[in-house]
DNA sequence: CTGCGTGCAAATGGTTTGCACTACG
DNA sequence: CGTAGTGCAAACCATTTGCACGCAG
C-alpha cells in the first residue's frame, strides 16, 4: 500500500492523519505476515528511528479501534496485527508459527447456512472465524504463496 | 469431579500425583467458566491457603502438556484454561467476556466434508476451531443454562 | 533414597500509563 | 490556536525462572 492510499483510508475514518499512524498502518501491510508489535517496530525504524515503543501502541490500537487493523491472538499470549480485508479465517502453521489468512466465501456461506437453520440455545452470533490448525507442507523450491 | 476422579486421571498420564496438582485439577473443573490462572489461584487457596503462584502456573503447564487441560487464548492476552472434554469449539460473549463451550458433533461432521472435498493448498490440517463471537441473551431470571 | 515438585521471591517481557512537548487541522 | 497525538520512562501485571527444601514413588 502506498503512502497516498495510507492517508486516504486513515482520513476516512475520521482520524487525524499523522506520519506515525501512516507509517504503521503501511508498515502492517508489509510485513504480511500478522507482525507482533515488536516486529512492527523493529522495520518501521528503518524509516522512522525516533518513533517510541507506546506510540506504536497508541495507533495499533487506534487503528484497530477505527478497524483499519484487526489484532489475532496466539497461543504464546503475543498479540499480533492483521490488515483488515474483508472476512477471512485463519491458519495456524504449527512448524513454523506463521499465521496466514485464509478466505473462503464457500465456506463462510455454508456456516451461515448452517446456523441459520440450527440457533445456538439464547446465543445471537456475530461473527465466526475458523482457526485452522496445520502444517504447511513446503515445497523445495521457493516460499509459499501464501505466506 | 472428585478426587479420586481426578487423582485417576492425573495418573493415567504417568505424572506425579501431588495435592497441588489434584487441587489444580479439580479447581479448573469446578469453575466451569474457563478461569483465568488468578481465578484458579483465588479459589484453590481457600483450601489450599499456601500454594503458590509458580507452583499454579506449572502445574498448568504441566496438565496442558498431558492433555488434562486446553489453554484458551483471550483478546486481552491472559490465558484461560479448560478441562478436555472432547472437541469443542468456543462461543465468545462480546458483552460479559464469557467463553462458553459449544459441543456439536453435526457441525464437526459438515466441516470435515467440506475439507476432504476442498484441500487448502499447501496445508495439512490436524485440527479446527471454531471461534463464535456473540452475544447471550439473558433471560430475566436466573443464569445462563451453559454458563 | 533420589529426583521431581513446590514455595518463594526476584526477574522478565509485552503492554500501559502519565506527563510535558509537538504539530495536525 | 487548541486539542489530539507523540516521546519518554516509569509502572503494570501476567507469567517465568532459579534455587533450596520437601515429599512422591
């Protein structure tokens, strides 16, 4: 995502734009692979080398807040950072920890299917993500397309 | 479950049987709200008045590995811990932060179709989760059945 | 007996907070 | 200009760790 396209969608949701909010929202969608805030940090001093740990807090959560981020949460008890797209689910790669998003518009119609037909005893949903767990069964040659 | 119960099944897995990790046990299985390690830690001292928080944490540690218990991850970052029961997947409360477990083997059935038809590139499955979030609609009176 | 498990207390590490300063709108 | 956002460092809090002692097998 490019800088134009970063404020673009930060101006949208009614926050101010600012070069560290920019900076991590574009920082997120780099590194594609749900970073940790640590990881966030880390690659956005490479461009930023004066932004501050609580900072970057501030605007993922902010971020988040406004929807523009979504936070996954993993076994370790680690929160990591998801650009938000549109619906999707997760997989789990037990190896190697990495978390890949998984959309299925299929899947996610037979869900709905399901339990519109079968209520959950006095529970309205929401929402339902899956949390596929797995290995990624690696090829020689290159990475994942996934991943 | 009882003691017995519980010292049978600690057992089973060829650990040690200590007070502590029969207390532990049985605490997780009392409070059925898949309770925080405070929470556990709370309850088990009014019988327990001196266990200690380390020790609570690696008996956790210790009956997760075994497969006595399941950790549950939270938005908030603090684990939550669950007797193993059988699958089950979880229903979220958006409202009071309960975590309810949801049993439903004709869901479980309709997921592994739809996998062994559909393969995800690249990725084996070993297990999936569902992860419903949602509000509980509270009667008037009383409880929650599930809670 | 012998080593694994426990208690204790200090350390860790991710995240949060308070406050003075800066800059977006 | 005024207020929301930032930087910094200290605080927080769930969890982990190291070590001496105790008890299960």
């Amino acid at each position: 995502m490019n800088t134009a396209d970063a404020i673009e969608k930060i101006k949208q949701k009614g926050l101010r734009v600012t070069p560290q909010r920019v900076a991590v929202f574009q920082t997120v969608w780099e590194l594609n692979n749900h970073p940790t805030a640590e990881d966030i940090i880390r690659n956005i001093r490479k461009s930023h080398p004066s932004i501050s740990v609580g900072t970057v807090y501030k605007v993922l959560d902010t971020l988040v807040a406004s929807q523009l981020l979504e936070k996954v949460k993993t076994d370790k008890g680690t929160m990591r950072y998801d650009p938000i797209l549109s619906d999707h689910h997760h997989l789990y790669c037990k190896v190697t920890d990495r978390i890949v998003d998984y959309e299925d518009p299929e899947l996610d119609k037979m869900l709905e299917a399901f339990f519109s037909k079968k209520k959950i005893e006095n529970f309205a949903i929401s929402d339902i993500k899956l949390e596929i767990t797995g290995t990624f069964k690696t090829k020689a040659h290159g990475k994942q397309k996934n991943g």
